[in-house]
C-alpha cells in the first residue's frame, strides 16, 4: 500500500529507535529508593531456616538479620519491615506475647536500631503470628473476631514496638478505628515519632498462603478464613472509604495489599488522595514468579522489574517485596 506525501505525520516509534530518546522519554522511575524489604526473624543465635514456598527466602535470628540490613544500607534500600515466626508454645488465645517487652520483635527492633540507625524499621501490628487460632484478632464466646477488644490489643503491640524504637508501625489487621487508637495512644505516650503505615485496602486474598507458612500462622488457621475483616476482592470503591478513614485517624501512608491484581486500586488511591503509596508484592506473586522462572518460562529479571515498575506506573510510591535486595542489586548495576 502506497502512501502519500508524509502519512502518518506522527511517528512515535522515532523516539523508540535508540536508547538514549527511550530513556529521555521514560515516564517511571524505579530505584532502590521505592524499595521495602520484608524479612522473617525468629529466636535464637545464627539459626536460619529455608521457607521451602518462597526459594530464596529464609527464617533469621537477629544476628544473620543484621547482615540483611548491612545490604540494605549498602545497596540503598531504606527500610525492613519484619514479621516474626513465633514458637508454638509462646502463643495464646490472648496473644498476650504480642506486647511483651522482651519478645522477639522489640529485642530486633533494638539490635537493628542501635547498629543501624540510618535503616527504617517497620513492625506488623497483628496478631496472627501469636494466636492460637491464627486469627488477626481475638475471638469472643461465638469465635468471631471481636473489633474493639483486639484494638486494645494492637494498642499494647504498637506501644511496645514504640518503646523499643521502632520507626514505623504497620497495622495489618484491617480492624475498624485501629490507625486512630495507634496514634492516639503513641502520642499520649510521648511516642509521636513513630509513624503509621497503614494497611488501609487490605483484600481476603489467595495470594497469602506461603507468608502464613513462613510465620506459621497456616496451621493454626487451619481451615479458617479472614472474610469478616479483610476486603471482598470484588470491591473498589470500598478501598477508598477504607484509605479515607484511616487518613483521617492519622495514618502517614496507606498500603494496598495484594499488589498485581490489584493495580487498578493503586491507581484509584493515588489518584484520589495524593498521599504517600505503599504496595505489598506479597507472597504468592513472589512464589508464581520464582516457580515461572525456575522452569525456564520467564526470564526472572526482566519479569521482576516489570512487574515492580508497573507498580510504580500504577501510583505506588514504595513497594514491598521479597525481591528488595535482588532488584536494587541489579538497579546498580
């Protein structure tokens, strides 16, 4: 077919041509500064243990975390957010060692604070790791997850992990009215530095399981679900009531979690509040993409880097993932 004159007078494959006017066009930016890295910890000394669902990932005691943060300082990722793995005898129907001073969590918050200063230290305000019955909350007679009374209880973990020096508390338990008893109680306590991270739009989601395994809350949730806390994954405009309300508790960031099949709520937050955007890239995405890889059916560094920098096409300021240390080795080099 023949073609007059300059038709089409816009060509935009010209500016995909070469390298240097791809780059110059570039819309996103993804670097190590967008980067979160979730780690597991558990008691003891030079202990580690293989999560066999997440290759790669391991179970820590604090001295091999420390050579964690050494990374995340080195490679230029400025945060860790951690999930303990709690021993069996050590939980309760009451989660009471959820607050306890010398629990697992604040003695790491400490030892990561006191040598490395500089890193952010984030903490899970949950439950789950230290119930019996592996639910976010606690249960009254009916076994239903009783709002108010695991607010008071996620008040304790929060001014606990304050104490110790923590950086930012992330509470994950999508209980109404927690992010304005947080910040309530951490600023009555003098504790007005620690911000909150919120996870504000937090969906029942399938894409869990292999972090339930790795902090070992999978069997004694047993055949459990979390349906009458965590959000329909149908719904969209409820994420925005949900992001709404905890910003005006006092949240500093919201959180979306799951990430990849949630893109279009990421998308819907940013737009609507121009607040600081946090997703989670959460077990399961991490675990389909290793296994994709492993069998040779995608090349993992590019799939991993376009599924981070779709995260940031989406509207998400700082992204979670498993792949935090990997990705900002391969950013640099």
């Amino acid at each position: 077919m023949n073609f007059a004159g300059n038709f089409p007078e816009r060509r935009p494959r010209r500016m995909r041509r070469d390298d240097f006017s791809r780059r110059l066009m570039r819309e996103q930016r993804l670097t190590s500064d967008n980067l979160i890295y979730p780690v597991f910890v558990i008691d003891g000394s030079r202990r580690e243990e293989a999560v066999p669902c997440l290759p790669g990932v391991s179970r820590k005691s604090v001295d091999l975390l420390c050579h964690e943060a050494e990374r995340c300082l080195e490679l230029g990722v400025p945060a860790m957010a951690l999930f303990p793995a709690i021993a069996a005898e050590k939980k309760s129907s009451d989660a009471a060692e959820a607050w306890n001073p010398e629990g697992l969590v604040p003695r790491t918050v400490r030892a990561l604070k006191q040598r490395f200063p500089a890193l952010g230290v984030i903490t899970d305000v949950a439950l789950d790791p230290y119930t019996s019955h592996g639910q976010d909350g606690l249960l009254d007679a009916a076994g239903y997850v009783a709002n108010d009374l695991t607010v008071t209880a996620l008040t304790r973990q929060a001014l606990c992990h304050a104490e110790a020096g923590v950086d930012v508390v992330a509470p994950s338990d999508m209980m109404d009215g927690r992010v304005g008893a947080l910040r309530g109680a951490l600023d009555q306590a003098g504790y007005d530095r620690p911000r909150i991270l919120a996870y504000s739009a937090k969906y029942a989601s399938c894409f869990y399981g292999p972090f339930r395994d790795a902090v070992g809350s999978a069997a004694t949730l047993g055949g459990g679900n979390k349906y009458t806390y965590q959000m329909d994954p149908a719904n969209s405009d409820e994420a925005l009531c949900e992001v709404y309300l905890d910003l005006q508790e006092g949240a500093d960031m919201v959180m979306v979690k799951p990430g990849l099949p949630y893109l279009d709520i990421v998308r819907r937050v940013k737009d609507t509040f121009g607040v600081p955007t946090a997703v989670y890239q959460v077990s399961g995405e991490y675990a389909m993409l290793k296994a994709a890889a492993s069998h040779g059916w995608l090349d993992e560094r590019a799939a991993v880097l376009e599924t981070l920098i779709g995260f940031r096409r989406a509207g998400a300021d700082a992204i979670l993932t498993y792949f935090a240390l990997t990705a900002a080795a391969w950013l640099k080099g």
